[in-house]
C-alpha cells in the first residue's frame, strides 16, 4: 500500500472515467483530490499541492494543454508530473502534449493495470527527484560552508603571513641590535689593544724628539745610539703590531660577502682569537689543539660571528681563572671545532633552550640571547650541525660539524698552549 502523501488529482469532465480511476487508485492507498475542469483543477492545486497530475485533454473552457501550460508556469507547480488522458492518439497532439510540459500519456478508454504502473513510476521518478534535488541542497549548503571556512583560512593565512613577516622584521631588528652590540664589544677590545702599541710608539716618538732637540744642541749621540736603535726597534714592532690588529678586524668582517668561499677555519678561529685577546688576557690560558682539516665553503664573515659568539660566552662562564682549549679535527667527512671551557657550566634545564632567540640567563641589560640563537642557524645554513655538552660546575663544550670543501688537508698546526696575550704577537 502506498502512502497517504502520495496525492493523485484526477482532472476529466467525464464523471464515469472520474469513477473508474478513483477506485482504481483510491484501492492502491493514494489520496484522490478531482476536478472536472481546468479553472477547478489550478484552484485545487492552490488549495493542496498534489505529487501527480491525471489530466483529461479534451475539456470546456481551459483544456488540457492551456492547463498544463499555466500549471508549468507557475514555480510552485512546475515540478509536478502531468500525465495526459486522451483518445487523439496522433503525434502532433502528442508533441504537443510533451512541449507543454507533460511526461507521459494514457490512452483512452482508461485501462486500470497501464494507469497504476505510469501512477507508480512516475511517483517514484519524482521521489528520487526530491531526494536527488534535496541532496544537491546539502552539497551547495556544505559548499557554501566550506566556502565560507576557506573563505577564513585563506584570511587567517593572511594575518599569519603579515604576523610573520612582523615577527621576522622585529627578529631581523634584534639580530641587527645584537651584531651592533657585539660589534661595539669589538671595538673596545680593539681599541685597548691598538692603545697599548701606541703608547709604546708615543715614548719612543718622545725619545727621538729629545735625541733630535740634543742634535741641535750639537751634543754628541754615539752616547744614546744604542738606545735609540732599541727604541726605533721598538717602535717599529708596535707599528706592526697595529697593523696585524686592522688586518685582524678586516679579516674578522670579511666585510660580508655574498658568496661562499674556499676558507681556512684555523685562520678565522686566529682572527677570532686576536679579536677577543683583551678580554681573557689576564686570566685565561687558551689552548690551540688544531689538527690537519681540510678548506670548507662558507661565507667567513657570517662563520667569524658565530666563533666569536661561543668563543666569548666561553670566556664569561669562566668568573675568575681558568682554560679554553679550541680543537679542529677531520674524521674523513666532516670538520670538527670543539670550544671546551672549565666555566661555571650549564644547568641541566637550559641545555636544551639555549639556541632559542631571546633566552638568556644573564641579567636584564646584559644581552637579548640572540647571540647562540645566531650561531645555530649560521651552522645550520652552512649544512653542518651543533652540539652541546655541559654539566653544572664542570664546564661546557660546544661541537660544531661542517662539512668539507675537499679532500685535501690543511697544513697541520702543533698543539700549542699560549697565555692570550701571545696569541696575536
């Protein structure tokens, strides 16, 4: 039995066919509205919407076809299946049938059995109509919604991106404030290395003057020509102290360059440790344990700061005295450089933060933490790597791995152990 939504209107001025097909389907469970023409079939169909259409063609007043036609005019309407009854059988009321919007015909005189499986096939054409047409609802409803989610995603992309590239300029500010910071330090050191070698010269200057002002006087020299000569040695040696200082900074900027290049790490770890000379003169005792390395590809300017930066977080983690020993060694694929110091060491819950950006240990003041947070991605950028190895109390040792340029090894340097000041004689 069929359900009672299923509504049938039955239109035909005839009431026997009326008769016979109202018991036919009424039998079949379906609910019958009728009309014995078109006028009272359209306000039918304004008062309860039915789920099929049986109408008669030849009919007073609006026939089937004016019927039909208004009835597929009108959007509610439109979607409801409209079956013809009629006995003109020829194609052209046929054609003319199917152009005003009707899916099928019954031939008169009405057989039961045809009209009960068009009845049925056309309600469950349309029923799966509904369901197609309600599903294809869904779909536009989900594609509207994730319309709608992308519609935010690409908007919170956006503001990540513009977050980013704050964070990124803010970053790169920092970086900057920290490399101006390091540079100052640089440059003080240097400065009181310049300052002594100038001192020497300027007592040597003011001793030549004398012995000049003691010529016009016509006094005898041979008596102070030895010592002149020994001041003019001096002299000359703090001249050439100076100059191994400018070229030392020179070297150290590498004023950086562009592009990578064939580097030799025991020359750049020298001019790193000629720059930070003054700041472990007095107190710590630095060994070089180079062994024989081969060149590396690197951009020298950017792998300086990184050494300086571990160099002298190595140098403040020692409070009083103590020793750095700086090792190179080549295992066939990679360049080791190991900074070891016995400082103060790191405790164990900072191990793995100190490359962060911004964290440090020391006071408000005394540094951003950018500078091993700098180091990293120098190392990373140059395809090596980093390690760190530390216990609280018992010093620190940085690794850094770079990979090789070539085969071929640098010459080898004895291990040596020299107080700093030597370092740069």
């Amino acid at each position: 039995m069929k359900s009672q939504k299923d509504i049938v209107l039955l239109v035909d001025d005839n009431p026997t066919n009326l008769g016979v097909l109202y018991n036919t389907l009424v039998q079949q469970g379906y609910k019958i509205l009728v009309a014995q023409d078109g006028e009272s079939a359209l306000c039918q169909i304004k008062q309860r919407k039915p789920d099929l259409i049986l109408l008669d063609v030849m009919m007073p007043g609006l026939d089937g076809f004016e019927t039909c036609r208004r009835i597929k005019q009108n959007e509610s309407t439109e979607d409801i299946p409209v079956l013809f009854m009629t006995s003109l059988a020829d194609t052209e009321n046929k054609v003319k049938g199917f152009e005003v919007g009707a899916v099928d015909y019954i031939t008169k005189p009405i057989q039961a059995a045809e009209v009960l499986a068009r009845v049925k096939t056309h309600l469950s054409i349309r029923r799966l109509q509904q369901n197609l047409e309600e599903k294809n609802g869904h779909i536009l409803s989900q594609n509207a919604e994730i319309q709608a989610q992308r519609d935010t995603v690409m908007e919170t992309n956006t503001l990540l991106e513009r977050a980013l590239r704050d964070l990124t300029t803010a970053q790169e500010r920092m970086v900057h404030s920290e490399k101006m910071a390091t540079i100052g330090q640089l440059v003080a050191g240097l400065a009181h290395e310049i300052n002594n070698p100038l001192g020497v010269i300027q007592s040597a200057m003011n001793f030549i003057k004398q012995a000049v002002d003691k010529t016009e006087m016509a006094i005898d020299l041979e008596n102070d020509r030895q010592e002149l000569n020994e001041l003019l040695s001096i002299h000359q040696a703090g001249v050439e102290r100076i100059r191994k200082i400018v070229l030392s900074l020179l070297e150290f900027s590498h004023a950086d360059k562009q592009e990578p290049e064939k580097v030799s790490l025991h020359d750049e770890l020298d001019q790193v440790i000629m720059a930070l000379n003054n700041e472990f003169a007095d107190r710590i005792c630095l060994l070089k344990n180079y062994g024989r390395i081969p060149l590396v590809d690197a951009y020298p300017g950017k792998l300086n700061q990184a050494f300086f930066h571990i160099l002298r977080n190595a140098i403040q983690a020692i409070p009083e005295r103590g020793k750095i020993t700086v090792t190179t060694h080549f295992d066939g694929e990679a360049v080791l450089i190991s900074f070891k110091d016995s400082g103060v060491g790191i405790h164990e819950d900072h191990l793995n933060k100190i490359f962060d950006p911004f964290f440090t240990t020391r006071d408000v003041g005394e540094g951003m933490g950018l500078g091993l947070s700098m180091c990293y991605a120098v190392i990373r950028s140059h395809g090596g790597d980093i390690l760190v190895e530390s216990e609280q109390g018992n010093g620190c040792e940085i690794s850094i791995f770079l990979p090789a340029s070539t085969s071929q090894l640098s010459a080898q340097t004895p291990p040596i152990e020299l107080r700093s000041e030597r370092l740069v004689s």
